[in-house]
C-alpha cells in the first residue's frame, strides 16, 4: 500500500466519530418507503442527501418518479479519460415493526458494545444507509485531501429499493444518458465475517404467481356434502405435493430446460467459501439436508432454482371450529430463478402444470405478477478485478466470491438499461438484523468499508 | 281420521294467525348465543316462553346452567301410565350477518309470497323457533279442546344448540330424574318436499382438530433459504394429499375398521327416496362424483365416514408478496363418524398417520377438540314408528326415511345420560336458507307441522 492512502485510510479511521454524527443525521429520517404518510420524510430525505452531495462539489438533484424521489449527483473533478462509476444506494427503509421489540426508539442512531466491538442500532444501520456511507465519506475524504476524485463519479440513491423498485427502470430509461457509466458500484449485500470480505457474483431471479383453486360455487357444511363433493383444499394440496419429487427436484414441465450450470471456475470460488450450512441452518433451528439431491449447499442456495410456496389459506381459519367445505382454497407461489431460465418460460411450465393437476369439477387460475431474471456478475470484469484486490490489500486476504440467492431487480434494471454490471461489494453481516427490530451494523464494518472503498479508488488511479 | 282429530286439525288452520302472532313475538328475542351482548336477549326469551308454557297449564322454569339458561316444562294432566314423551326445542339462533343482504330487519317477522305460497321471513323462523312452534302448538290446540293431553309432557328448550350445546350434557346429568321419559321429540330437521314428509334416523358423528406443523424457528427469506431448508406448507400439502387414496378413501391407520354397515333395510329406505343427487350438485355448481368409490350418494352422505380439511393459512396470506417460508402451517381437520367408529380410536389413527408422515427437521402438533358419536334410531323403535304412522295420516304418503350429514350433539347426549332415542320429525325445507340471510320457514311447513303433531299426539293414545 502506498503510504498516500495509509495517510487516506488513518485520517478515515480518525474521522469516524464525524462519519457517525452524520450517520446519525441519516438514520433520524423515518424514511419507509411502504408507508404513504412518510411521504414527507422521503422528500426531507432526499434534500439533505443533495446537500451531502453538494457539500462534496458535486452536483446534485432531487428527481421526482411516479414513486418516492431519486437523489442524482455527479462528480466533475476526473479527467475526461478516467473510468466512470455510477454508485448506487437507497435511503428507504423497512417499517421498524414490531415497535415493542426494540431495545432503543429504531430512528435514533445508538452506539451499543457486541460481539464484534461497538456497533451502531437503528432502523437502517446496515440496509442501507450504513453500508452506503462507506463510500460517501470515501468519496468525502478522498476529494477533501486531492481536491478531486480518480474517477469520473456519479451517484443515484433511490427510495424504493425495500418495495422492489417500481420506479426504477422508467427513470433509467428516462436518463440513460446522464446515467452512462463504465460500472456500478452497490454497497448493499453481506461479507462473510468481519475479517472475511466478500463480493456477490451473481443473484438468482423471482417469478410470483398466485394459485386460486374453485371448487363448489360456494362454502358447504361439512355435514351435508362431506363425501360427496370436491374440497378445494384437498386439491389445492396434492397440487403442491406433486410440485417436488423425492429427490426435491421441481416438476414443472420444463423447469430446468435452461437452466445453464455455472462456470466450473464459480463453483470453485464457492466450494472455497467453506459455507457453514449446519451453523447456517442450526441458526434457524434444522439440521438435515433439504432440496435438490446430489446438490451441493451453494449450488443449492445460489445456481439451482427452486420453487416454494410463500402462502396458503383456505375455508376457516378463525380461532374455533366451523365445519366447512370451502369454495376456495389459495396459494402464493415464488420461483426462484438463475440464469438460462426465462419467467415467461417458467410460467408457462407452471401453467401447464396446474392445468394438469385439475381435476373434474374445479377451476384453477392463474395471477402471474411477472418476474425478474437471475444476473450473474463477470468475476473477471475490470472493475471486479479492482475490487477484488482492494479488498484483498484492505483485508490481506482474498474476497470470497460469493452467490446471493434473492433477488435484487434493480441489478437487472441497471444491466438492462444501461448495460451496467454491478459490483455488489457490501459490509453487512448476516447477523445485522436486517428488516427486523434491533438493526445493527459493526463498527467494524462501517470502517473497513470505508477503507476498502479508499482502496479501491486508488485502485482506480491505475485502470485509467 | 276420527272425527274429533279432524276437528283439531281444522281448528289449527284456523288458528294459524295466532300461532304467527306468537312465533312474531318469539322471533323478536335476538337470542343470539355465540355474542356475550346478547346475554340480557337470552334471558328475556327464557322469561317469554315460561309464560308461554304456563299459559298451557304446565309448571315451567328457567334454569341457570354455565352457559345460557334452559328452559323446562312439565305437564301433569295425562295418566300416570300414559306415554311420556321430552319435547325438545332451542330458542337460540345464528347471528344475522351479513346484515345488508336481508331484505326486511331479520328480527322482525314478515310473511312474503314464494315458490311454496305464503312464506315466513326472519332468523330462526325454520332454526328452530318456526319448527319448534309446531309442537307448541299442537299440544295447545289439544289441551285447550281436552284439557288435558294423552301423553305425560316434558319440555326442554335450550339457548346453545348453534354453539352445540355445552352445557347441555352436564345439565342432563344433574336432572337426569326430572327429564327421564319414554322418547324426545324434536322438531328440527328436514322434510323432503311440502308434500313429501320425512323422519331423519340417522346422524354421522364428528370430530375436531388442528395440525400445526413447524419447521424452521422462524420464517425465512425464500431467497436466502429457498433450496437447503423444509417448508412447513409442502409438507402439510403432502400430508393431506395422502390422506385420500385414488378411490376416495380415507387412509387414516384404521379408520375403516370399525364402521357398521347400515341394515339392509336401511339402505333400501335411503334408495326408496329416489335421492336427486344431480339437483342437490347442481344446486352448488358440482356436476361430478366425488368421495368413496363404489358407494352410492346416499351411503356416502349418511352411512359412510369423511375426512375434510376445513381451513388451512400458513406462511403470508395478505395483499400483495412477501417471500417467505414460514415457521409454521395450519390445518383444521374434521371427521365425520358413523356407527362403530369411536372418536377416541379414530384420533388415534390421525397421530399415527401424521406421524409417519413427518420428515425430518419437522415437528407435528395435534390439537384434538373432542368428538361426538353417530347416532342410529331405530326406525321400528314404538315411538317412531307412532311419528310415521302420524305422518302418513297427515300427508297421505309414507314419510321418507333419511340419513342426515351432519351432527346434533345433543342425541347423543340424550341417549348417552337419558337413555332416550330421539324422533326427528322436522319440517324445515332444503332451501330455507337456515343460517343465512333471509331464513324463511313456509306456512305451508308449519301447518302441516302443527297438524302432524297433533295426530303424532292421537297416534300416542293407542300406545298407553
């Protein structure tokens, strides 16, 4: 490491009690983006983000989308040459319910001793405001001490990253061009441990479907026609026992037509990764294997699709009894998607199968809420390459390459538009609580990654 | 007919606009059991119908139990060696709601015109109020031409039957000298058309419980988990797809093993009743077959065992998506019984099933709610065979024979404390719409109810 950026990261360390009050200024925006009567504090939010940005020269903006506002701002100061990065963020959060669950209010930003050292609780800690500090005040300290940054720099935070985005491919559609960028740089996933980096290489896709099974034209009393007409949720079940079979492998016709086996190199990184599952699954109270036979965990969780009903109900499900045959009985469907699939595809399959599985005298339909493909991030790109050896000079060990088995549509929206990959190089820990009461983010965390954002800018200097 | 029976029966139909200013004043009480708000309504009707009863000349009580209070009736005119025959009745309805869909206020009685003729409109014009006013009366028509009746008289009205009947087993047992008669009569069954009368000598038995299954400690992201981990729904979609077989049975451990085939001759007066199984279908949008294999509709409403899920939920059943695989999915089972079956041995064959269909990682939980047994009256018992005889005279065509469904608690309880068979001589129409808006009894009905007691009362003459 140079000592110019041994200057960079030691004035970054010593500056963290200043990245902190500003944090915390962040995280006091009740900024849920599920809630319409927050609708003030989006637009408060987005204000002081601009601020923020202007505060480090750049030009910034609040957007107004049919949805919550995007913050949009760019970074004048590198050469015409230098390489263009386009960082993303978001500043909405998930609502803090259940309230009575947190230690501390979930919008004022505490300092709390843990396992690994100080850690900051608040709604947002890690997903995201957080894990997007880390390169804000990268960015902040790198300008404050050279004037300018190594990287033609632009930034879009949007606000409705925890309701899936709506807005978001319209916008990149709208400003494609003010949007171009070499690469996309989103601090926004997990590492491994606090010692243990990571980037995510690839994210499967979603398909949602739902299933509304129709059998007697309305609810039966159980006494009158039990044994002489259809149940709805008796079909409704065999329909979703006959969707795996006993290797755990989906049955939906055509379901792994396409699915493409990733790169023997993937599947290395992986297997490197040492994947915990007993402690994976011991946190959640199993023990055995469940899913596809002959899988590893990490394929399993990461290259192999899967199916799984979200939701079920049907007939009487009151406190008490009442003995009735139902008119209907319900399912919410999700496919987990990887690349080669298609949802059009897949639902089609999922169609058919249905179709198949209908019995006399019943009506399934089908609501498909469309679906989002699986990306995978090119391990070898220029841009992950320099993040790969930032990380590895910050931490002083390789980044494991890691898959992510949700789902982020945003990474295909970028990748469609404006022909992005996104380099997912995030900070959290899989114990931050995200989504769930008493949201933490290390202190830890919050400065390598900043380090590591300082690093991988200087990284940057070279790729010019 | 005698004369004098001709009489009374003429003096019936005379008096029906008294008998429907009475049924009005009955049908004001909202005695609605299963709201507490009611409480002061229960009580009010009580106090109503002990006027009503010693306005026939019979010592009449209201008696407090641990629910709803009971009313109780004795008349002491007949011979100490006449029959003795418990009246039984209840005064409570099913709540209104949905109260929008009424036509007219459901407690305030109208007469409108129907497919039938005149027809009677309210709650609890046919359950039971409307019904039970048919041996109400009859046995006020005869004691006011003879002064006294040819039969001894106990009456028990209770106000739980639509929450069945908690309180009833426990009042029979600490009355069980004051109730002992010959045979209860009870008003609150089908016939099979105006025309057409019927007595109902069968009632299948039930049994309640609910499975909850759990897997993971809590639920999951199905992006994070999809693939490595159980979900809760699929196996109790495989748990209750096995619990039919490809013929429509039941493949509960056992539970065939002690059903009673029904007497030959049963089966033939179910066959005699030219059953309109395509009708009563159609009537719900079924056209098929369904349940048990190689049994005909009859035997598989009445004599045959069933096995129904009657609610299921589990995982995010709201607007909208939320992937998830949740901790935990739910089912409501029931089990309708048939002679032989003991509701204790069947659940044991339900722990067994499920439990043998539990993988791994998975714990089954079987709440069990009780059952009530099946009940059979002999339809060559004295006293039914005194109810046909009277039906035919009424009606001049022999009264159908019917199996019924479902399950009154309270035979059960009648035979098991009282020893008593119970006569269902009901007048009620399928199409009554009992327990739904609108619920109208036709005056045809009543009328020919009325009368069809007081012949049921001469019939008891030549039984002294």
């Amino acid at each position: 490491m140079t000592s110019d950026i041994d200057r960079l990261l030691n004035l970054a360390s010593e500056q963290l009690p200043d990245t902190l009050a500003r944090l915390k200024d962040f995280i006091a925006f009740e900024s849920i983006s599920t809630d319409p009567s927050h609708k003030a504090d989006m637009q408060a939010c987005c204000e002081w983000l601009v601020r923020e940005f202007e505060a480090l020269g750049m030009e910034a903006s609040v957007r107004q989308t049919t949805g919550h506002p995007i913050v949009i701002a760019h970074d004048r100061t590198a050469a015409a040459d230098a390489p263009h990065i386009l960082y993303y963020g978001h500043y909405d959060v998930q609502p803090p319910a259940p309230l009575e669950e947190w230690r501390t209010p979930p919008f004022t930003m505490v300092i709390e001793d843990g396992p690994h050292g100080k850690r900051i609780v608040a709604r947002g800690t890690s997903d995201d405001k957080g894990n997007m500090m880390t390169w804000v005040e990268a960015l902040r300290i790198w300008k404050a001490e050279h004037g300018s940054l190594p990287a033609r720099v632009s930034i879009i935070v949007e606000g409705e990253e925890e309701i899936l985005s709506p807005s978001l491919l319209g916008f990149l559609k709208e400003n494609r061009e003010e949007l171009s960028a070499d690469a996309c740089m989103i601090s926004d996933t997990l590492s491994l441990a606090p010692d243990h980096p990571a980037l995510t290489i690839s994210m499967r896709g979603l398909l949602h479907a739902e299933i509304t099974v129709t059998g007697p034209s309305c609810d039966l009393h159980s006494g009158s026609y039990g044994g002489v007409v259809v149940n709805p949720i008796h079909v409704l079940s065999r329909m979703i026992a006959g969707l795996h079979d006993a290797d755990g492998r989906v049955t939906i016709p055509g379901f792994y037509d396409d699915v493409e086996e990733p790169p023997a190199e993937v599947l290395k990184f992986f297997d490197e990764l040492n994947f915990d599952l007993d402690g994976f699954l011991g946190s959640v109270g199993l023990r055995g294997e469940h899913g596809e036979a002959n899988r590893s965990a990490e394929e399993r969780m990461w290259t192999r699709p899967c199916c799984d009903i979200n939701g079920i109900w049907g007939g009487f499900i009151g406190e008490g009894r009442k003995t009735v045959i139902p008119s209907t009985a319900h399912a919410k469907l999700s496919c987990r998607l990887v690349p080669g699939q298609t949802a059009d595809k897949v639902i089609a399959g999922i169609r058919e199968y249905f179709a198949a599985a209908t019995p006399a005298d019943v009506e399934v339909k089908i609501d498909y809420f469309g679906g989002t493909p699986a990306v995978r991030v090119p391990h070898d790109d220029r841009y992950v390459m320099a993040a790969r050896r930032a990380l590895k000079r910050v931490f002083a060990r390789d980044a494991g390459l890691k898959g992510g088995g949700g789902t982020l549509p945003l990474i295909s929206d970028f990748k469609a538009e404006l022909g992005l990959d996104c380099i997912l190089m995030g900070f959290g820990m899989p114990d931050d609580l995200v989504h769930a009461p008493n949201e933490k983010f290390d202190l830890v965390c919050l400065e390598a990654g900043i380090h590591s954002h300082l690093v991988f800018l200087d990284e940057l200097v070279s790729l010019r």
